[in-house]
C-alpha cells in the first residue's frame, strides 16, 4: 500500500470509518443538535460550532501547505467567527467540513509518492505545526480531527446528559 493509499485510508477511517477508539467524526458532529452547537457549557473555551469551523479552518491551511504554500495561520483565522446562532449555518458547517476533507484527500492520493517524506518548505514552529514531513502533516491532522471531536462528543455529553 502506498503512502497516498495508507494516509487517505486513515484518513476516511477516522472521519467515517469505523476507527478502533469510537465513533468517527461525523457520526459524532451529526448527533450535535443546533442548540447543542451553539451552546457553551460553563467553564468551557469554545462550544461546537466554534470547534467545528476551527477544524475547517485547519484543514483548508493543510491543503494550502500540501499545494506549497507558505505556512501559516488559515487564512480564515485560527478560531474564525461563528456569528449568530443560526440552524441553516450549522448545518453548512457540518457540510463544509465535509467537503474540505473530500478534497483533502483528493489531493493525498494525487500527491507524488517521492514526496511524502520531503519537509514542507518551511522552519520548524512547532505552535504552527511547521518544519515537518508532507506525511507528517497529514497523520498531524487526522490527530487533530480526533482529538477536536473527543471535545465535541464531550461537549454534547455535558450538554444533553
């Protein structure tokens, strides 16, 4: 199995699979109700939809950095806006993470193989996740899917019970 292959597989596992820890990240954010989104427990940073533009947000900077661009915060900000509650944007939330990781691997299994293990054209940040190998970036944001939807399903639980 390629690198492309292994990492998109993993990939498509931890977002709809069924990875061995649980339930996938969609299963988890399409049991979030949209007032349970919007809802910030006391105590909590951020509440779901907060979470779930983030990932978003972290995703389309991977794919950035897999096209070759520079490193650096998403261009729509590293926490962006969530605005006003609202049911419509919810579910276009959900619906955009869908698609960015639809690319995302897009883009994974077209990568070149040779490549993989070559660093990302930029210093080591370790806050900016930079200075590492292109497969490096990618197994780094599958971590950060998983763990951000540990938070989401802890959320949801604190929420509804």
């Amino acid at each position: 199995m390629s690198i492309s292959e292994k990492l998109s597989s993993q990939l498509t596992n931890v977002l709809s699979g069924d990875p061995w820890y649980g339930s996938p990240v969609y299963t988890i954010i399409e049991g979030i109700s949209f007032e349970a989104a919007y809802e910030k427990p006391p105590g909590s940073v951020h509440n779901v939809a907060e979470i779930v533009l983030h990932m978003v947000a972290w995703t389309e900077e991977v794919m950035d950095r897999m096209n070759g661009l520079p490193s650096g915060l998403p261009t729509s900000g590293d926490w962006p806006p969530i605005g006003k509650p609202d049911e419509q944007k919810w579910q276009n939330y959900v619906e955009d993470l869908k698609l960015v990781n639809v690319n995302l691997i897009g883009i994974i299994q077209k990568f070149p193989q040779e490549q993989w293990n070559e660093p990302i054209n930029d210093e080591r940040n370790r806050g900016l996740g930079t200075g590492v190998t292109y497969e490096e970036l990618i197994n780094g944001l599958i971590q950060h899917h998983i763990y951000h939807s540990a938070q989401i399903a802890l959320l949801n639980r604190i929420i509804n019970g």
